[in-house]
C-alpha cells in the first residue's frame, strides 16, 4: 500500500500482521496505524465519522466492497469524490494507492474538533 502526498509504501503480510483494533482488521487505517503513518479516526474506525477519509487513486479493485454504512457516512464527507472511501473500512487485497487530503492531515490533532467528539482542543485550566 502506498499513501500519498508522504509517498510511504508499506508492505506487510496480512496473514502476520496483529489487529490492531481501528476500524476493520487489515483496512487501511488498521494498516497505517499499524505502521506509524497518522490517519484521523476521530470515532476509533467505528464508521461514525469520515475524519479517516481518504481517496483511492490506484488499486480500487483490490480493496473490499464499499458497504451501506460507509456509503451513508461519506455522503456527508467534506470533498467527496467517486475515488472516497473511509480508512477504517475498506479492507486491503492487493496493491493500493491512496491519498490522505490535506485538508484531512492533522485535523482533529490540530484542533479542528469532530462532530462526534466535539473540539479537540482541551478546555482552559482554571
């Protein structure tokens, strides 16, 4: 798998690589993690937000089938595109290439909150 502005291939053998419990064993976010590259996931890979939104540029063949759940959440994606699909749940079976937007890099580690979660950025202390 390849992630995209980084430009970070990582090959893994998913027959060994432990669930890391984000989103779908082997998805893409469970493989990022996994490998230390950051993918938002405000809602833990639960298919509850589209903070791990990501495009596919190559391999979309080689990724699981897009299911209802994910359908419905990316319909309320920010920049959707007919290359989006959300990290935590479309499983990887082959090569892939997939961009993170920029938009998306470091949103809710930045502050940008989630609607799930609320701001990301702690309250004042007092």
């Amino acid at each position: 798998m390849t992630i995209l502005p980084a430009n970070v291939t990582i090959d893994y053998d998913p027959a060994t690589m432990p669930y890391s419990e984000h989103g779908k064993a082997g998805s893409i976010l469970d493989i990022c993690l996994h490998y230390g590259v950051h993918l938002e996931h405000a809602c833990g890979g639960s298919c509850a937000c589209t903070t791990c939104h990501v495009w596919v540029k190559d391999g979309a063949a080689n990724l699981s089938e897009l299911e209802d759940d994910e359908q419905d959440k990316l319909d309320g994606a920010a920049d959707l595109k007919l290359s989006s699909r959300l990290g935590c749940q479309c499983v990887v079976r082959g090569d892939v290439v997939v961009e993170i937007p920029t938009w998306n890099r470091n949103y809710v580690s930045e502050g940008g909150g989630s609607m799930n979660m609320g701001s990301a950025i702690p309250p004042p202390r007092k």
